[in-house]
C-alpha cells in the first residue's frame, strides 16, 4: 500500500509499504476513506516533541480518519465488527485494564506509551492514517451510519475533543463564553458551544478565520488591534465571562483567558503551547478562576456524531481542501500558511 512516511523531522515521502497484518485479537483493517489534517500534525512532522509524538522514525502519522472495515481479529468478530462497516476514529486506545482506564479517563492511561501492555495512540506514537490501510482497535472507533457521509465522518476526532472541551468549561445554557483561538479546533468549538445553547460567544483571532467565526455566529475580537480583555470586559460590563475556552496554545493567550474569566470562571485549556505561560496567580487565587486541562476526547465520539448526523452542527463551512495522498507535501503547506482560506484538509489516498 502506499503511506506517507515520516522519516525524520520535516523529512517525509509517500512510498509503498506493507499492509498492516497480524490483526490483534480487538483490531480491525481498514481502508481509509478521508484523513484530515489536525493542527498536532505539523508539529509532530517538524520534531517538536523529540522521542515522544513519534517515539521513533520511520513512522506513519495521520489521526482525523474514516475508512470501511475490510477485515477484524477474532474478538473484534466476536463483538459484532465485519468488512464492509462504516467507521470514524479518534486516536486515544487505552489498555483498558488500569484504574485510569477503568474509570473511563483512557486518555490518560497509566501504560501510555507500551504497546506490549495494550495502549495504543494512532498517528502519535502507534502507525496512522494518511495511507491506504490502517489497523486500529475497535476500542477507538466509532459506527457511521449507513448513507452518512465519510468525509464529514473523519471529522469526529477533532468535533469530539471540542465537545470535551466544552462540556469542560461547565457551560450552561445562557451563558457567555469565549473562545480564544479560531483556529480549526476553535471554530469548531463555536459550533459546538452554540449547539449546547451558549448565549454569546465571543471569538479572539484575526484574518480570514475570525472572519469564518463571525460568520458561525461568533461576536469578533482581533487581537492585532488592541487588548482581548479590555474588549472582554467592554462587552460584558467588566465581569468578565463564565467559560473560556482556550485553543490558540500560546503563553500569552493562555494568561489573556485567565484574566478574561469572570469571578469563579472555568477556563478549558485544550492549546499546548510550547513555552510556559506566566499566569496571574494573584487574580486565579482570590477570585476562584479554576483552570482545567483537556486531553483529546474521552467518551465524547458518538455523541459527536450524533450531533453531525442529526444536522445539530454543520461544519461544511470549515471543509475547505481536498487533497490526493501524492500531494500530502502541497497538502500540508496549504494547511500551514492557511491559502485560500485553509481550514479543514482532506487528504484522500484515491
């Protein structure tokens, strides 16, 4: 089959390689339909986190996939998983057998990183998508529905860690929010807060994408042309907001929510940055801004696709490109410096 091959960082070709075999008891084939480009991808094609997304070259990555069954190992056979069924993906596998695991929080399982004990995270550390198979277990996907689009499907990953960050800010209905960062993980966020029943959303970027936000019904905030929480405060009478949501992944961003937060606020901290943010600690002690951490997706998938089946979200207007496997390089640069209104990439191994 033909899979695009991460050999160093920024070094990467798509070249024939084996089919995955040796099915695990709880594993499937599949033959991906659409892969997507998320925003870790650049980071892990670039060697930004050396030894640990991937532990080790060559490696295949690619996380955002849809594909249909071709074939599954006897226990995923024995749990109703057959060729010719219709599958969406997150990349979380946990062993299934820790305490992290066993009180569902699999994204933060205690054997991350040993396949030998049954942990598995696609595109990060096990073999991904951008290819023509991809083996996976039946514990990180998801049925599609028959009839519902592919493509719209290889989308659950990143709609579903949005949903999670979401639901993390303990959101209610009315309530203002935030969204810093509009980004593809931000402007899904928006779709998704105005979903659960959000009352303003406001939207912090700039150019085309906060654009994009102000069109899925965000209130804009460039943060070129002045302070992101004086605009907060203006808007809100100087209280601040409920809910943050912070998916830009910069220090500065990051100090920016928690100081944007109203008294008690939650800010949903989904952005890794790369250096360390210096947070206003006087401020989150003396009025109670809690602070949370949001790792990936855990059990929010099939909700997400419930919301995407049901027409609750409609996220066409972020599907922007499509590109064939071979063009994985134009993909990517088109995905990074954002041409054409680059959102959402397809990458289709057709």
């Amino acid at each position: 089959m033909r899979a695009l091959v991460l050999r160093a960082p920024r070094q990467f070709a798509v070249e024939d390689v084996p089919v995955p075999s040796a099915l695990d008891a709880d594993d499937v084939l599949c033959r991906v339909h659409t892969t997507f480009i998320c925003g870790t991808d650049p980071h892990i094609i670039n060697g930004d986190y050396p030894g640990f997304w991937p532990p080790a070259f060559p490696f295949i990555p690619g996380h955002e996939w849809s594909a249909e069954v071709v074939d599954a190992g006897p226990r995923a056979k024995a749990l109703g998983w057959k060729a010719g069924d219709r599958v969406c993906a997150i990349s979380h596998c946990g062993c299934g057998y820790c305490r992290n695991c066993l009180r569902g929080r699999y994204n933060l399982c205690l054997n991350y990183g040993k396949p030998e004990a049954g942990h598995r995270q696609y595109g990060h550390i096990t073999p991904g998508a951008y290819a023509d198979y991809v083996k996976a277990s039946v514990k990180s996907l998801v049925r599609v529905p028959d009839g519902f689009d592919l493509e719209l499907s290889a989308c659950v990953d990143p709609l579903s860690i949005a949903l999670y960050t979401v639901k993390r800010s303990r959101l209610q209905p009315g309530d203002d929010l935030l969204v810093m960062g509009t980004g593809p993980q931000g402007l899904m966020a928006i779709l998704v807060a105005k979903a659960l029943g959000a009352g303003r959303i406001l939207a912090a970027g700039s150019g085309a994408r906060l654009a994009l936000a102000e069109r899925l019904g965000a209130i804009p905030i460039d943060y070129r042309q002045g302070s992101v929480v004086d605009r907060v405060r203006d808007l809100t009478g100087g209280l601040g907001v409920p809910a943050v949501l912070e998916c830009a992944g910069t220090p500065q961003a990051i100090r920016d929510c928690c100081l944007a937060a109203a008294k008690g606020g939650v800010v949903s901290v989904i952005g890794i940055p790369l250096g360390e943010p210096q947070l206003p600690m006087k401020r989150i002690v003396l009025d109670e801004i809690e602070i949370v951490g949001d790792r990936a997706n855990p059990n929010t998938a099939e909700a997400a696709l419930a919301m995407l089946v049901e027409g609750r979200i409609d996220l066409a207007p972020l599907l922007t490109h499509r590109f064939p496997l071979a063009q994985f390089a134009t993909a990517l640069d088109t995905f990074e410096s954002r041409k054409d209104g680059a959102v959402k990439v397809a990458i289709k191994p057709c």
